[in-house]
C-alpha cells in the first residue's frame, strides 16, 4: 500500500488534464458497442477492489479498433477508442 501511496503523491505534483468522456446508461453503451456497424465484442474485464466499479475491453477482429469502457452501478463511460490494438505475448 506504501508504494500506492507515494506513487499517488508524485502523480498530485503532476499537471492535471481534463480529458472528455462520453456517458451513458450501461446497457446503452454495451448495445451500441455489438451493433453491426462497430461490431465490439467484449474481450476483458476488470474489477476495482471497492467492487463498484468495472473496466472493459471491446474489440473488433476484423477492424483491430478497440474501446475500453469503465462502469458504474448504472453508468458506464467511454475512456477512450482507436485502431491498431496488437496484443502482447502474454507471460510464460
């Protein structure tokens, strides 16, 4: 925990950007997500240890374009999006 909270120290001493997302109700944003012309599907997810909020990971195999959505109980936002994902070897 020491080391999460020396590395939140240094990122306060840091610039803060405001970055826009893009809001909307979870099941809105999953829909719009697997529609035919963006085609996404879900490929990871991830919990924060406080059990409310969710991250996750769409992809298109075809396209190679990719959105990481986090959520809330209700609410969801769009973190970012793009193109190119690659994925990594995973470790042996």
């Amino acid at each position: 925990m020491l080391l999460g909270l020396s590395t939140l120290s240094y990122a306060q001493n840091r610039a803060t950007v405001n970055k826009p997302v893009l809001c909307a109700p979870i099941d809105t944003i999953f829909k719009g997500l697997a529609d035919k012309d963006i085609n996404e599907k879900p490929v990871w997810h991830g919990r924060r240890d406080d059990e409310k909020t969710e991250f996750y990971l769409f992809l298109n195999f075809d396209t190679s374009a990719f959105t990481i959505v986090e959520t809330g109980k209700e609410i969801g936002c769009i973190l970012g999006i793009g193109y190119n994902s690659n994925f990594f070897n995973p470790p042996q």
